[in-house]
C-alpha cells in the first residue's frame, strides 16, 4: 500500500473565514488586558477550569495562564518566556503552559520601571507579550487532576515574594469505581459536584474579602446565559462536521477555544458562534470539505500543539484526511450545557468543570471517545503525547486499547507538546501516520 507523503502534496486545509473573526476577538481581549492597570482594574491571574464568568461578574480582569501560553505559541513568541522560566530554574520537563507561565512572571517583574534585572532598558524582551501581562494582584488555582496546577500556582505566589492574596480550589478526580457511578451520575458524582460548589462559594467570599464589594450574582446569570448560549450552538455546529465530507476539522475548533474559554461572557461570543455555524451548514449543504479530498476521518486524542496549528491541518489535508473531532476540543469547555441552570449556575458550572476529559475516570473516558468515533463514523486514532503534560497522556495506552479493541481503529502514537516545538519530530509524525493509513487501507481491503 503506497501512501503519499503529506510534504509532497500541494493541498492545503480549507479554513473557515470565521477563524479571522476569532483571532480579532483573542487580540482585542489581550489589548485590554495589558490596559487594565492603567485603568485601575483588578487583575486575577488563574490556571485550570474557567472561572472567569465568576471574575467578569466581579469587575475584574483576569489571565488565564494556559491562554497565555497557546497564545504566545501561536505567535511565535514563547520563548523569552520558556527561556526565563529556565534560568529561574524550572527545567524543560515541566508542564510547558506553567513553564511558560512562570516565565511570564519573571519577565513582568524584570520589566517594570524598578526592576534591577540585567535585561536592557530597550529590550526586545521588554516589548515582548510575555512581558506585557499585568501583575497578579490576586491568584485563583482551580486545576483538575494536575498536581502540576497546584503547584504552579505556588511557585507563582513565591515568585511574587508571597504578597498576593491565593485561594487554591480543589477538584476530585470521579473515579467511578462503585457500580452506581455513572458519567454524571450516581452518589459520588454527585458528592463532588456539592463538594465543588461549596468551593466556588468560597471563592466569591475570597473575592468580595479583596474587592471590598459584594458580589453581583445577577450579573453571574447574565453572563452564563451567554457563555451557555454559545456553547449550544458550538456543540449544534460540531454534531453538522457528522457530514461527509466534515465542514471543519479539530483544528478548526482549538481555534474555538478561547470564546468558552476565557474571553468575556456576552453577545460577541454568540454572534461567532452563530457566524461559525451558519459558515459550516453553507458547507454541509455545498459539500465542501475542511480537506479538499477526504479519504480518511480521525479522532485526535492529546492537547493541540500551539505552535503548528495551520501546519498540521495542511499536514493532514495532504494525507486526504480529516480530523473530525478531538476530545481536548469536543469533551470540555462547557459541552455538557443541558445541567447549566441560569437561576442557580454554581452547580451547572461546577459539573461541566468536573467533566473535564482529564477529570473522569479511564472506563468513562474511553467510553466517551467511542461515543465520538461512532457518532463520526471515524477511522483511526491520533494519540498526541504531550510530553510535558502527564495528566493528559498518562491514559493513551488505555485508550489505544479500549477504543482499538472496541472499534477496530487503527492508532498512531507519537510525541509532541502544547507550546514547546522542540519536542516535535517531524519525521516520526510521518511515519507513524503512514503505517495508521496504510492499516485502515487493509481494513477496508479485508472488508470488501
């Protein structure tokens, strides 16, 4: 079986015009963010599950660590940060969003006006995003099943002289081992969403000990009613990729991260949606692909390499294929939008942070991502091992396994990472996908 080489093809990804309107709504939010001091805003810097509906609703501006990071990535631009965070001391292992992160924080204090640091007053450096980022003046930890989380957070209160005000929220892992554990439901499911909630609680007491002000809970409502709204017609528009040839592709959907994410609850996170969907049904109903020829449909389990978004979908168009769905971009980011109650949204909220792909147990996980490969009609799997996220790859073999056995899907492993390109090995990518295509060509070939 001969499979062309993805380089040697001249086919490209069709990308959706929607994408440009994305990438405006992602700069404009960072502009104002690097305004906030010098208008007098508040700023959080948090990690992990998005509580940034809780800090809008509060009146203030907030950083999420992970979003800085895939930002400065895509941009090309991580590394003075990565860089710094090594001469700080953290080595290359570590989880490259923290790395990255706390790379930020060394850059944000070595550029300010007292800084006695050896970098140059005209630094590059300096006029660098990473150096951009506003001082925390508070820090919230809410990380699912990472104990990097909590401890990067801690590192960041250290480095910070241990003057900022943290609150650390924590989120149990649902194991699911008792026979009344269900995805979403049973006793224990239900015992950590209460669990959670109380935090979330106390987590606005923090905020109002720091604000001085009490809480607007109306104002929470309101915006979970957008960012709930948007969410519905993101889950409307993946379910339309179902269509043969898929309109849009995984990667077409981490680019859809930041609208649920981290950017502000309100009408502009609706309208993209519903300028993203109408884009897709256009395509569904014209027959136009994310890959000019689609002979192939994937499933990509592993966090997006930040720095290779467009290559890899050109990479992967070449090969005539499509990744359809991933469960980094279809198992989180308030997918589970049915349990948000917007007269009551701490316990909708807590539940679609405590179904984080990373959050359930093994059994449920890989059930989830047979639901996806069936409901997509896919081919094969692509397991993407970040090679510094544990949290996220320490499961693959279990779901080469349980979704290969279950399935028949072909597999191809191989390495990389969210936001450090050196890890990436070009060749190995190639030949590991070849030999996955050439398997899921024998497979039909048997079939026939």
């Amino acid at each position: 079986m001969n499979i062309a080489v993805a380089d040697q093809q001249i086919k490209r990804a069709n990308r959706l015009k929607a994408t440009k309107l994305n990438n405006r709504m992602v700069t404009d939010y960072w502009d104002d963010l690097f305004k906030a001091k010098e208008e007098g805003r508040l700023v959080c810097w948090y990690e992990g599950v998005a509580i940034n509906p809780i800090l809008q609703a509060a009146d203030i501006a907030w950083c999420h660590g992970e979003a800085m990071s895939a930002l400065l990535a895509a941009r090309n631009e991580e590394g003075p940060a990565q860089e710094a965070a090594e001469e700080f001391g953290y080595d290359r292992e570590l989880c490259s969003y923290a790395r990255t992160h706390i790379g930020c924080g060394v850059l944000t204090q070595n550029s300010t006006p007292e800084s006695v640091s050896d970098l140059p007053r005209d630094s590059e450096v300096r006029k660098g995003l990473a150096a951009r980022v506003p001082a925390p003046d508070m820090i919230i930890s809410a990380y699912p099943f990472c104990s990097t989380g909590q401890q990067w957070d801690d590192m960041l209160y250290r480095q910070f002289g241990k003057k900022v005000p943290i609150f650390n929220i924590s989120l149990p892992w649902i194991w699911g081992n008792k026979p009344s554990a269900k995805y979403m439901s049973g006793p224990e499911y239900r015992e950590a969403v209460a669990f959670l909630v109380q935090q979330l609680r106390e987590c606005i007491t923090f905020i109002e000990g720091i604000t001085g002000k009490k809480f607007d809970h109306d104002r929470l409502r309101e915006i979970m009613g957008y960012i709930k709204r948007a969410a519905e017609i993101k889950v409307e528009a993946m379910r339309l990729c179902k269509a043969k040839p898929s309109p849009a592709s995984f990667f077409e959907w981490t680019n859809s991260i930041a609208p649920v994410n981290f950017l502000p609850g309100g009408p502009d996170i609706v309208n993209y949606f519903e300028i993203k969907k109408a884009e897709i049904q256009e395509r569904v109903d014209n027959g136009v692909g994310s890959a000019p020829v689609e002979k192939y449909r994937l499933f990509w389990d592993g966090i997006m390499n930040w720095n290779k978004i467009g290559w890899l979908a050109d990479k992967f168009a070449g090969y005539d294929s499509c990744i359809v769905a991933g469960r980094y971009t279809h198992m989180g980011f308030w997918h589970e939008t049915e349990v948000i109650d917007l007269d009551d949204p701490l316990d909708g909220m807590a539940q679609n942070y405590l179904t984080c792909p990373i959050s359930i147990s093994a059994p449920q996980m890989v059930d989830k991502i047979v639901e996806h490969c069936e409901y997509y009609e896919l081919d094969g799997l692509i397991l993407h091992g970040a090679r510094t996220c544990r949290a996220f790859s320490y499961p693959q073999f279990l779901i080469a396994e349980g979704v290969g056995k279950r399935l028949g899907l072909p597999v191809a492993m191989f390495e990389g990472d969210m936001v450090d390109e050196s890890f990436y090995k070009d060749e190995l990518v190639n030949s590991r996908v070849e030999a996955m295509l050439e398997q899921i060509e024998a497979r039909r070939a048997r079939s026939m």
